[in-house]
C-alpha cells in the first residue's frame, strides 16, 4: 500500500478537510463545554491541571511534615493533626496526583503516538474524569474540616476499625478512594482497549510506541491489582458501619488479611507507578540522543515480566508479621528478582545513550536526574528484600527515604521531562523562559540531601509517623538539614511548575516536531487538533516519520484511511490487534452531558454513606443504572449501514455492525477487573479459613437440596438463555422466548444466592457468616446485573436496534450473562461445600 | 489475541504456580493439615510440578511458534524468563524451615 505523491493532490484539500473536521470534533462551546466534552485533548487537559493541584496539595502537607520534623520536641503540631498530614500526603500522592497524572499523560499523547483520533470510550474517559474530580474533592474537604482520616496511607485495622478511629475520617478515606479507583479502572479499560484495537493502519505489536507497550501492561495491571484493595476497602468500611468482623480476631477475623489484600494491591501500585515513567523515558531518551531504543523487544519483554513479577512481592511489607521463613523467603527471592527486567531497562537506556549522541536539553537533564536517583533507590530496595536488614529498618525513615527515592526519583522526575519534551506538543509553544534549569538544580540535589539524611535517620533508629523526638535522640542534625533542603526542593517544584504554566501560555509558537522524533503524535498540527489526524495514517515501520519524511503532509491531506469527513460524523479506524489490518470503522460519540451526570450520582453514592445517608444512597445507585441505560440507548443505530468507504478502495464494515464492537472488548477488561475481585473474596475466605484464630464458626451453612437445583436450573437457564438470543437475532428469528429463559435464570440464581442469607441471618456474629453474606451479595448482584441487561436487550430488540448484522450487543450481554453463572456457581459452591463435608 | 496469550501466560502461569505453593505452605502450617502427611515432601513435589508446568509452556510457545517475529522472540523470552522465576523464587522449599 503506497500513498501518492504530495504534489498530485490539490492544494486546499488539506484545509478544507481541517475546516470540516473540525465543525465535527469540536467541543461545546464556553461554559457547557467544560461539562460536555469528551475530547482527549480536553478530558487530558482536565486531568493534568488536576493532578497537579493535587501534587501542590500533597507538597504542602509535606512541608508541613518536615516543618514538624525540623527540630526535636517541636510544638508546631498536635499528634492527632500530624497523623491527619501524613496520612493525607500519602494519601493524596499515591492516589491523586501519581495515578491521574500519567491517566493524563495517556489520554493526550496515545491517540496520537498510535495514529487515531481519539480514546477507545470518549466518554468513558470524561467519566473517569468527574468521579475523580469528586472523589479527590471529597478528600481534599474532609481534610479542610478536620475530618481526615489519620491511620495511615495504609490504614492498617485495628487501628482503622470504629473502636480505634471513630468518626468519619476512615470513611471518608475508604468511600473516597474507592471511587477514584473506580475512575482509574475506568480509564485502564478504555486504554487497553484503545491500544489493542485504535491504532494507525500496518502498525503491528513490533511497530507500536514503546510507551504503548508499557501503558497497556500497566492498565492490564490497575485491573489486577486494584480489585483487592476494593474489596479490601469494602470490608473495612461494611465492618465500620454494619459490625461485620472481617479483621475483629474474636469474631473470626483477621487483621492480617487487610494486609494481605492492601498489599496485593498496594506492591504492583509501586510498578504502575514507575512503570508510565519508564515508558516515557523510552520514549525521550532515544530521541534526545538522536538515535533509536537499543533493544525494543528486550525492553517490552522486561515490562511484562516487570509488571507480572510485582504480583509475587506483596509479603515483602509484612516480613515482620510473624509469617513462618518459608513465606519471608519466597518473597525474599522474587523481591530481588525483579531487579533483573528494572535492570534491563536501564542498560537499554545506558546502551541508547551510548550508541547515540546526547543534546542535553531540559528533558535530558530531567532524565539524569532519575538516573542518578532510581538507582540508588532500587539498591536500597533490593537491601530491603533481604529479609533480616528489612526487621531492622521496618517502619523507620530508611522505607520513607526508599519510597521517596522510588518514587519521586522514577516518577516524578521522569514526568517533568515527560512534560518539557511534550510541551510543544500539548501546548503548540517552544520554551522561551529558562527558569527550568534553575528549578532542576534546586530540586535534585536538595532532594538527594534530604532523602540521604532521611536514610541516615532511619538508619539510626527514627520511627515513622512518630509525631516528634528527643533531642538526645541523634536524629536532630539529620532532621534539620533534610528539612531545609526539602524547602529547598519544594522550591525548585514550585519554579517548575511556575515555568510550565508561564511557557504554556505565554512562550514564542513553536514548529511541528522539534525534536526530530519519529512516532506518529508529531505528524500532527501542533497543538494537536481535537480531531488528531486529518486521516488515519499508514506505518511501516516502528519510526514512522523517519521512514517518511512526508508523511504529516499526507495526512494532512486526507491520504491516509478514512480522509473524507462528508459522512459528518466522528469516525475512526479499528485495526486487528497483532497485526494492525483495517478490520472496522467505529463511529465516536458527540459532546454529552451524561458522563458529568452519571459521575455525580455515582459520586452521590459512595459519598451519601459518610452522612449516614443510605436512602440517598440507594437512590443515587437507581439513578446510576437509569443513566448508564440512557447512555447504552444512545449508540447503535437502527438501520444496517453495511460496508462502508474507508479509502483506499476498502470497503469496512461499521464496529457496531460486527460481532466485536469496542463495548465486547472493553467488557472483556471490565470482567477480568470484576473476576479479579471475585478471586479476591475467594482468597479472603481461604485465608480466613487456614490461618484466622478463632475458626472454625460454630457450624457450617446446610446446603438444602431445593436451593441446589433452584441454582443448577437457574445457571442453565442463564447460560442458555442468551446464546439462543443471539443465535435468533442471527436468523433474524424472535428473541423474547430466549431472553425470557435467560431472565427466568438469573432470577433463580439470585432465590438461591438469597437462601444462603436466609439461612445465616447474622452477617455479625462471625466472618465467616459475613463472607457468606458477601459471597451471596456477589450473586445478587450479578443476577441484578444480568436481568437488567436482558431486559435491556428486549427493549433493544422491539425498537429495532438488532439485527443479524448488529448483534453485538447480544454477544456482550451473553458474556456477562456467562460470567454471572461461572463466578455465581463457584460463589455458591464456597458457601455450600464446608457444611457438606462437615 | 493468541499473540498477546502466547506474550501473557507462561509468566502468568508463573504467577500462579507461586501463588498455589505459597498458599500450599500457608495450608501446611494450619490447622487442617493431616498429622501424617509430609509438608515438605509435598512442597516438594509441588514445585517440580510449577517448575514442569513452566517447561511446558516453554515448549508451547517454542513448537507452536507465531508468525510475527517479534511475538515469537518477545514470548520466548517471557516463557524462558518465567522458568527461571519458577525455579528461583520456589527454590526456598529446598532449604528454609517449613512453618518456623
């Protein structure tokens, strides 16, 4: 496939195709724009200025941290207000500013570097926005009032359970997190189903940007990995407000299980920190040193056994917890292990370096910094994977030294360069004003003296989260100094951003591709148009404008797929995952209000409970449901279109015309979350069964043989039920006897997951009575689910949006409608099997 | 979708062999584990069982190779890597005390 040459084309298509994708993309207008679009650019935007809200945020109470820590005996804070401040800046750091941030940084930058026009779910991604916007908000006010939470970023039970932080600060932490991880697994979902399927035309796995790579195993990972703190999040907050004994050990519960479910979660956190860094490293470094990444394949093969590897450390934070050596020492073993694949990478970046010739630009400065840094911090970390310096320095400043060294050395520092490097990009301006390289050199050596004093402190005994010292502790030098330089640091921070803001808005216009780079997000109008690509645009090769030099003017003109916008609707290209073939063109939603409304109620939801609000609550979730169907109602179409023009003399057929439209794929993701925190609760139960004290309970739920077949008959109704759907909306036969079967299913299922309820009334007597309850909750849940969807498709079916060829709306209610019977039998087979065997 | 399985599970099988073990130490220190039964011969024979599962899945992205290039390498690089977790990470069940 060849494009013609620039000189055969017209001059003036290029501007009148500009002129009408543009009337096409664009956002509402003024002040309705900010709650109605969904344009990456603009839902990036949002989430940068946020996330760096938040940074400033997280950097004042840290401040106020060091402040406290300055001197011994200090009376600048109470105890209680110092546990709220640090609680908060972990808080706030981890959850607020790291995640959102490089969320950010994906949804402006992967639609370009991939060569389509926008995110897979746009308004998915405004959603994620606004529940994030609400759920930090939340956070940030309850701070204001005094009513922040103060057990930790960690929140370890007993010390977060009601007897030990009464009032609202732990739940304000529990409901407030939650949601934000409901925005971050939003936004993962619509990443990954962005990067397997919206990519340029020819642009196989082996041509995709590196930092594709990396983005999409960290987005596989926030599916993994946060589930368990949800559930964990769950259980802490239903025993808070309903007394149900998941962590009280008299009960039968365990607070190390909290531990456990943290920590499966909180570890990988770490990595899908560090890991957007590294991809934006891989990205710059071979670009600033003129020259290509030395060892691609090597690099994507170290991601993913990062990524993967991360999952066997989380024991490594609880090696003081009394688990017998066996435990300590496998987690001991892989804890070092993944200093393999981090190595790796970085003797691919030292490689680069070396095989190319280094302009050190302020990116590049940025750069050495995390060089000089991260290092030194996965050192330390590889000396806290051996298990007896680990006993030592537990809980001391040489762990808060470490993770400061991890993660504002192989995060922060990476993201400022990510920033300067992209700056053009996003912001159409070269940089004029130089206080950036005043600002990096106040910032990496004050922050190399204060965390290196920090060490040195935990090093010689310095507890963490202890609210002062004595003064014939030693640790007053130490202290002073890492104080002083962290306001030092603070304000080189305060500089860097004062210059991104003030070269943002006020700097010289700059030229398309300054750098010289070879991915596709430079082929663009700087900055970016909210359409992306004039057309979609046809790569062969890893480093597409490298191999032709042309190719930005031959997008521009509509050479690429899909250069025509007399269709006059937000069209882009979906391409087959390994080998990047045109296989469907997807038609993108317009400017709505409904994410901004849905995220509301949603926020509504997890909010109203901190207010003993559970009315409101309830009725927000109906509200929830009532605007997601709204939403669903939108997309489709009545007609069949059949194939259309995608240029290039093929002929596609539209996604919503194929038995896997984007909402199959993004389902798939979604259910891989839901089965993760379903295993979660699986492993709960375990645990709690092996290892909590005070079990066995004393008695087993009786499974009754009615409930049994009510269940075995329901889960065949359900799995039958919708595939006789689809194959009858495939013959264009009736769906309704189906969809009937499959409704009758799901109700059978959710009498016997009631009878479990029925038979165990005290969910607060035991947790093992809770965990039934939760295990039946579970199914519940999904028969919910599952109804509402096939009635759903009832509805869809009369008013004309199936037909044999839009069917895939059948298919993504017989997937959930599948997993519904899969986790639902297994739930109920947890409930029933002990007393069985009893 | 076979490219990216054959990229995602021999390291995932990796993932849960390391998890079923540890879980399987964790059952042979509780109160269910019968008398008689040797925890660590189990142990044992559970990690020749992940490491062999490994191998397996070494040979499966070797035999059945993808014809992308850089899928084959990249899995097999994974697969190999995998193998070498399996038998570094279990090794403890060779040496450290079982439920001290």
């Amino acid at each position: 496939m060849t494009l013609p040459s620039p000189a055969s084309q017209p001059r003036g298509k290029a501007l009148r195709l500009h002129l009408a994708l543009a009337r096409i993309w664009a956002s509402d207008q003024r002040i309705r724009g900010w709650f109605t679009s969904s344009n990456n650019n603009d839902i990036g935007s949002l989430f940068l200025i946020v996330a760096t809200s938040f940074f400033v945020i997280g950097g004042i109470l840290a401040m106020l941290i060091r402040a406290q820590l300055a001197t011994p005996d200090s009376a600048f804070m109470e105890p209680q207000v110092y546990n709220q401040i640090f609680t908060m800046h972990g808080t706030v750091m981890m959850f607020l500013f790291a995640i959102p941030f490089f969320e950010a940084m994906s949804m402006l930058l992967l639609p370009g570097m991939l060569g389509t026009r926008d995110m897979a779910f746009p308004r998915l991604g405004a959603y994620g926005l606004w529940v994030y916007i609400f759920g930090g908000s939340a956070v940030i006010i309850a701070m204001l009032m005094g009513l922040a939470p103060d057990g930790g970023w960690f929140m370890y039970p007993p010390l977060s359970s009601a007897a030990f932080s009464p009032g609202i600060g732990a739940d304000v932490w529990l409901l407030g997190i939650t949601s934000i991880e409901v925005s971050a697994i939003a936004t993962a979902i619509e990443v990954i189903v962005t990067v397997l399927r919206y990519r340029a035309a020819g642009m196989s796995l082996s041509r995709m940007p590196i930092f594709a790579w990396y983005i999409l195993v960290v987005s596989v990972m926030i599916l993994t990995a946060f589930p368990p703190m949800i559930l964990g999040s769950l259980l802490l907050e239903v025993e808070r407000a309903l007394n149900w004994p998941f962590f009280q050990v008299e009960n039968g519960g365990d607070p190390l299980l909290w531990q456990h479910l943290f920590w499966l979660f909180g570890h990988p956190e770490v990595y899908i920190i560090f890991l957007p860094a590294a991809g934006m490293i891989a990205t710059i470094l071979p670009v600033m040193a003129r020259t290509n990444l030395l060892g691609y394949g090597w690099v994507v093969a170290a991601a993913v056994s990062l990524a993967v590897l991360s999952f066997g450390l989380w024991v490594h934070h609880m090696f003081t917890t009394g688990i017998p050596h066996m435990g300590l020492a496998f987690f001991s073993a892989a804890s070092t292990l993944v200093a393999v694949p981090t190595s790796v990478m970085i003797f691919s970046w030292i490689g680069t370096l070396w095989k190319g010739r280094a302009r050190m630009g302020l990116p590049m400065l940025w750069i050495m910094g995390f060089f000089a840094t991260f290092v030194i911090g996965g050192l330390t970390g590889v000396m806290l994977a051996v298990v007896p310096f680990n006993w030592q320095v537990h809980d001391t400043h040489f762990v808060v030294a470490h993770l400061h060294y991890v993660l504002i050395g192989g995060y922060v520092f990476p993201m400022i360069a990510a920033i300067y490097y992209f700056m053009p990009l996003l912001t159409g301006r070269t940089r004029f004003f130089k206080l950036g390289e005043v600002a990096f050199w106040l910032v990496v050596p004050s922050f190399h003296i204060t965390f290196l004093s920090v060490h040195m402190a935990g090093l010689l005994g310095q507890r963490r989260r202890t609210w002062t010292y004595d003064a014939d502790q030693g640790w007053t030098a130490l202290n002073l100094v890492a104080s002083i330089a962290s306001f030092v640091m603070a304000i080189g921070f305060a500089l860097t951003i004062l210059d991104v803001a003030v070269n943002a808005f006020v700097a010289v216009r700059g030229r398309r591709n300054p750098w010289g780079a070879g991915t596709l997000e430079w082929a663009g109008a700087i900055p970016s148009p909210a359409y992306g690509f004039a057309s979609i645009p046809i790569v062969q090769g890893r480093y597409p404008l490298h191999d032709d030099p042309d190719l930005a003017l031959h997008i521009a003109r509509g050479e690429g797929y899909l250069g025509d916008a007399s269709r006059i609707r937000r069209e882009t290209l979906i391409v087959s995952t390994a080998r990047g073939e045109p296989l469907q063109v997807v038609v993108l939603p317009g400017n709505s209000v409904l994410p901004f409304l849905l995220a509301v109620v949603t926020s509504t939801s997890f909010l109203a409970p901190l207010f003993d609000a559970y009315i409101v609550a309830g009725l927000a979730l109906v509200a929830v449901v009532a605007l997601a169907l709204v939403w669903a109602w939108g997309l489709g179409g009545r007609v069949d279109e059949g194939h259309v023009d995608a240029g290039h003399g093929a002929m596609l057929p539209l996604a919503s015309e194929c038995r896997d439209p984007p909402g199959w794929w993004g389902s798939v993701f979604l259910l891989l979350a839901d089965g993760v925190h379903f295993g979660s609760l699986l492993f709960g139960y375990a645990f709690l069964w092996t290892v909590a004290p005070n079990w066995p309970p004393h008695s087993y739920l009786q499974p009754q043989l009615w409930a049994v077949i009510v269940a075995l008959t329901g889960a065949l109704a359900l799995t039958a039920g919708p595939r006789l759907a689809v194959r009858a909306i495939a013959k264009g036969g009736t769906a309704w006897p189906a969809i009937t079967l499959g409704i009758v299913g799901s109700l059978a299922l959710a009498i016997a997951a009631a009878s479990v309820m029925l038979d165990r009334p005290g969910p607060a007597r035991h947790a093992y009575d809770a965990t039934l309850w939760l295990l039946a909750g579970h199914v519940g849940l999904h028969t919910i689910l599952s109804a509402i969807m096939l009635c759903y498709l009832a509805a869809r079916v009369a008013a004309g949006y199936a037909s044999p060829a839009r069917i895939g709306e059948a298919g993504i209610v017989k997937l959930w409608a599948d997993f519904t019977v899969a986790t639902g039998l297994v739930a109920l087979a947890a409930a029933w099997l002990p007393g069985a065997f009893a | 979708m076979i490219d990216i399985l054959r990229l995602s599970l021999p390291i995932t099988v990796w993932l849960a062999g390391f998890s079923a073990v540890y879980a399987l130490q964790g059952l042979s220190c509780s109160r269910h584990w019968p008398a008689d039964l040797d925890a660590r011969q189990v142990l044992l024979a559970a990690y020749a069982v992940a490491i062999v599962l490994q191998l397996i899945a070494l040979l499966a992205v070797l035999y059945a190779p993808s014809k992308a290039r850089f899928v084959q390498t990249t899995a097999t690089v994974l697969a190999a890597t995998a193998l070498g977790a399996a038998v570094w990470t279990l090794m403890p069940v060779l040496a450290t005390s079982v439920c001290l």
